[in-house]
C-alpha cells in the first residue's frame, strides 16, 4: 500500500514554495490552485495576496514564477495571465508516473486518515409493525454509502440501526395478541417479506379498531404498555414476536435494496429502557431538565414557539412516559460513554433538525457529550413526486419502498433486455437487479443530501445523462475492450507523448484520492457521483478521440491506452463501490 501525492498536491507545494521565497512574508500563503480549461491548472492566490501587500498582482505573480526550478519534473510551463494568475502545465510524464503508481497499488493510491477516529453512525431506522417508505430509503442509502467512505479511509464505524420498537402503540398490538394468540403465527422465516409485513399490518389495523371501539380494550391496552416496560415476562416474549416478524420484513428490504446489515446494529429505542430513569435523573440532578407542569423539560433561549413561548425539549412526559427525546439521550450518553466516539452522525430527515438540535444541546449540558466530541445530524431533504409534492399515493399513504424498488427494477429489465437481446432470463433478471437498484441508488446519493430530489424512473433508469446506468455502461465497455485485447496487456508508457484527451482522463484519474478526502471529511457522497460522472465523460471524449486497439503510435501505445482503460474500469469500480452500486462486467 503505498500513497501517491496528487499532482495537485504537488504543483501546490511548489507554489507554495515560491511565493515563500519570493515574498518571505508571505510565507504560509494558499496559491488557491484549481483546475483550468485553459491549463491544467490555475492559481489565483497571487491576487489577493497582492491586495493585500499593495503591490501589482502580475508583477508579484512574475516574481513568483522567477523562484519555480527550470527543469522541475512537474512543471512543463507556468505562465502570468489576466490581472495576475498563473496557468500552470505539468509534464506527460509526470502524469503517467502519477498514474503507474496509483495502478500499482490496490488502494489507487488513497491513503488511509492520518488520525483515524471511532464514529458512530446512526442510520436506516425503520419504525417496527410499520412499512418502510422513501424516507427511511435515503437514510439507509445514503448512510451505507458513508459507512464504507469512512470505512475506506480507516475509520472506526459503529453502526447503530435506532429503530422504533418501543412505545404506546406495541401496548394495543401486543393487547391485541393476548387476546387472539394465533394472530402472528406464521408457517417459516424463509417466508417472504411482504408476507410478513401483511401479517403486521392485519394486527395493526385490527388492534386499532378495537382501541378505538372498545373501551375495556383500551384501558387494557395502555395497562399492557405498563407491563412491557417493567419487564413482564408474557409482553415481552410477545414483543420479541412482533420485532421478529418486523426484521423478516426489514431484512427482505434489505436484500432486495442491495445493502448488508447485521442484526448486531439494530439497537434501537427499546435497548434503552434500563437508561431512562438513570438519565431523568442526571438531568434533574445537575439542574439540566426542570420541571414542568408535571414533565421533565429542558429549555433554550433561542427555542421558541410561533406564540413567542419557549418550547422545550420533554423528556419525560407528565404521565411518567418517555418519549423519543429519552431514548436519544440515552443513546448519546451510551455512544460517547461506552463506545467510545469520538464523532455521532444520525443521517436523518431534515424535518426532525429542532429535535436533534435540542437533543445535542442537552446532551453538551449534561456533559454526556464531551468537548472535544462532534455530534451532527446529516439531514436529507424530502423525496417528491412528479408533482413537486411529498411523495404520496393518490390515496395520500406514504409510497411503500418495496414498490418503488420493484417499478425500478422492472423499468431496468427492459433497457437491459432491448441492450442485449443476446442475454438469457437470468441474466437479464440479475443486471436489471443491479442496474435499476443501483439507478435509485444513484439518483439519490447523486444530489445534494440537504436537498429535495423528485423520484423519477424513467429518468434514473436512462442511458443518457447523469445516471448510474450510463456509469455502468462506461464500465462495462471499459471490460469489453480490455477482454478483446487478448494478449496485449494494459502498460504506462511514460515516455509517450499524450493527446490533450488522454491528458484530461489522466489528470482526472489522478484527482481520485484528493476527491475522496473530500467526500470523507465533509460527509458528501453527491461530490463522489460527479466525480465519478466527470470521469465516464472524459472516458467518453478520450474513446471518441483516440482509438486505443487500433492505435497508430505503435503496440506501446496501444498498452499505454489499454492502461489507461484500465485504470479508468478500477477507478469507477472503487468509486461506485463506495456508494453500493454494482458494475456488472457486461451489460
Ligand atoms: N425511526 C425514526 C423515523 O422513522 C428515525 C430514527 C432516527 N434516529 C434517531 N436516533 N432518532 O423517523
């Protein structure tokens, strides 16, 4: 394993270097490189700096240019431009050298986090007895996709699942079992999903209309929800059935979504019962949580309602239940106290940003959360319908996930079978698995997290544009290319001069690991999709441009394309890894 430094990194450095040593008091100084149509690169540092010293900003640039070594292995030309940038030009072969080394290593060259930390992340927490909906379809999408980001780079990730298996509603479903032991019974567990969560949702709605019907049902109910959480041996067994018959349910949703879970990480509200008292109590003790109008209130100056009036975070309702707020406390406490975390990350809608802000805040009061501890809520925005609207039935439910994965799956079925009319059933079944779920992955993972996206499956599931179908075929043809190379290995040729196409794809290929640093460090997989995006369409303009098998510079260059090829199949391959989309070797 060893790391390469970028290109940028080291066009960087040596800027960095000449301005120190033209402008001593400018040490320290950020040359501000980006990349440039024009060049390679542009440094636009020198503007500013020279504001700041109130000197002319091509002369200072000039001054700065006059420090760069003459036959520096990097640098094949810096020029001043406009009022006082530099564009910079490296070396062919310094982008082929870049480039062997990356291929060389199974990592292409990404390091691992100099100070790799313990996160914990709270994601993909589906309520149980209740269907999963496209909410619950981008907390689990997008936190796998963070999962293995930060795990690529060495940090520790505890996955905690906070799912809601807890509260007033199990007391009516599990009244209900009492009553009608044969209810839940079902024939096996290989059973399917659906099956399970039919039986769930025939509890429900029969616990339901007998709470509100039957008064004697009632009260036994809201008794029964007192028995559970004192421990009582005949709830609980029967609450472990309904959180049985729910993981059936959660875990065919996971499969067919593509995405692995183990059962370890379903910690979900229930797991803190044990806590809760322990944790009102702390909270009232230090003064943290008052009392009010018979509830455990925490209050902030700059929480209030629309009538002016503070509204405060309840721990502990007037009736002595808990709600959500306990369980979050106690959850937090339990993640920095005894797992050890050094960051909490909840990815969760954005829509419940107040809570974890109150939730956070109390947590710093209470010294649960340390100062030096990062707790942060990834907040994604809401799925539309074509409508603009919050996706909904026409019935106005919530858009059970299930059909929204099938419809994907069956739109993608037919583009692969109209691509490759030469597949056989299963073939075509396995690909439209990976091409339709990956395209939903994608669409989501591919715009701004805070951001509201329309579901749209025609338009994931099309070739054309930023989709992952159209990163899948890149791929795909990459694989196709390299297999009708026979014999001809893929092989840098550093000393091959390259065309301006083959000099786009190379230097982006070298971006790769700097692209990813990003995405780790700020949590945003959408910069990995376009990049990953940017990467098939130079791809793309570098095949148009230059014929790789047939290749007029001779067999050296032949390999030197094939190896460019090459990369570019691993590089997409690793990227939409990361974000949990498959790359099927032919499409
Ligand atoms: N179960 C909740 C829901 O479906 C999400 C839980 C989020 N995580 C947490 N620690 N509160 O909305």
């Amino acid at each position: 394993m060893a790391s390469v430094t970028s290109l940028a990194a080291s066009v960087n450095q040596r800027l960095a270097q000449a301005l120190a040593a033209a402008v001593p008091q400018a040490a320290g100084t950020d040359p501000l490189l980006r990349r440039s149509d024009r060049a390679d690169f542009q440094a636009n540092g020198m503007l500013a700096l020279a504001k700041r010293l109130r000197t002319n900003p091509r002369e200072l640039a000039g001054q700065v240019v006059a420090q760069l070594d003459e036959g520096d292995e990097v640098l094949a030309g810096v020029e001043v431009s406009g009022p006082g940038f530099l564009n910079i030009t490296v070396n062919d072969q310094a982008i082929m050298r870049n480039l062997a080394a990356r291929a060389a290593d199974e990592r292409l060259g990404v390091p691992f986090a100099e100070r790799p930390g313990v996160t914990v992340l709270d994601y993909s927490q589906p309520n149980v007895a209740k269907e999963m909906h496209v909410g619950h379809l981008r907390s689990t999408v997008i936190g796998d996709a963070i999962r293995m980001i930060l795990e690529f780079r060495g940090e520790k990730v505890i996955r905690r699942h906070h799912i809601g298996d807890w509260g007033t509603q199990f007391g009516m479903l599990i009244q209900y079992l009492v009553e009608h032991p044969d209810e839940l019974d079902h024939a096996s567990d290989a059973e399917s999903g659906n099956a399970a969560m039919a039986r769930l949702n025939r509890l429900y709605k029969a616990s339901r209309a007998l709470f509100d019907s039957d008064e004697g049902f009632k009260t036994r109910a809201r008794d029964r929800v007192v028995s559970l959480q004192s421990g009582d041996k005949q709830s609980l067994d029967l609450w472990h059935k309904i959180v049985d018959e729910s993981m059936v349910y959660f875990r065919a949703v996971y499969d067919k979504l593509d995405v692995e879970v183990h059962e370890a990480d379903f910690v979900g509200e229930s797991a803190y019962n044990d806590d809760l008292a322990e944790v009102c109590r702390e909270l009232e003790e230090s003064g943290v949580a008052v009392r009010s109008e018979g509830a455990l209130c925490v209050f902030f100056d700059d929480v209030k309602g629309p009538d002016g009036k503070p509204t405060p975070l309840i721990v502990q309702k007037s009736n002595g239940g808990y709600g959500y707020a306990a369980t979050d406390l106690a959850a937090i406490r339990n993640r920095f106290g005894e797992l050890g975390a050094d960051t909490v990350l909840y990815v969760v809608d954005a829509r419940q940003a107040l809570h974890f802000k109150m939730v956070f805040e109390t947590a710093r009061r209470a010294g649960w959360l340390p100062e030096e501890g990062a707790a942060r809520q990834l907040a994604f925005g809401t799925v539309l319908g074509k409508d603009g609207r919050p996706f909904k039935t026409r019935e106005g439910e919530s858009v059970r996930l299930v059909d929204l994965l099938d419809e994907a799956v069956e739109r993608a079925r037919a583009v692969v079978a109209e691509k490759a009319p030469e597949l056989s059933e299963e073939e075509v079944a396995e690909r439209a698995a990976q091409v339709g779920i990956g395209a939903v992955k994608y669409a989501d993972l591919s715009t701004s997290m805070s951001r509201d996206y329309v579901f749209d499956v025609d338009r994931m599931v099309s070739l054309q544009g930023d989709t992952s179908v159209y990163l899948q075929y890149a791929y795909a043809r990459i694989r196709s290319i390299l297999r009708k190379a026979g014999e001809v290995s893929p092989a840098p040729h550093p000393e091959l001069p390259l065309e301006p196409a083959e000099r786009a794809l190379g230097l982006h290929l070298d971006e790769f690991a700097d692209t990813l640093a990003g995405v780790a460090e700020n949590y945003e997989p959408h910069k990995l999709a376009a990049y990953l995006y940017q990467l098939a369409t130079l791809y793309t303009a570098f095949y148009d441009a230059c014929p790789v098998l047939r290749a007029e510079g001779g067999p050296d260059q032949v390999a030197n394309r094939l190896f460019l090829c090459d990369l570019t199949a691993r590089t997409l391959r690793q990227g939409m890894a990361l974000l949990g989309i498959r790359t099927p070797e032919r499409l």
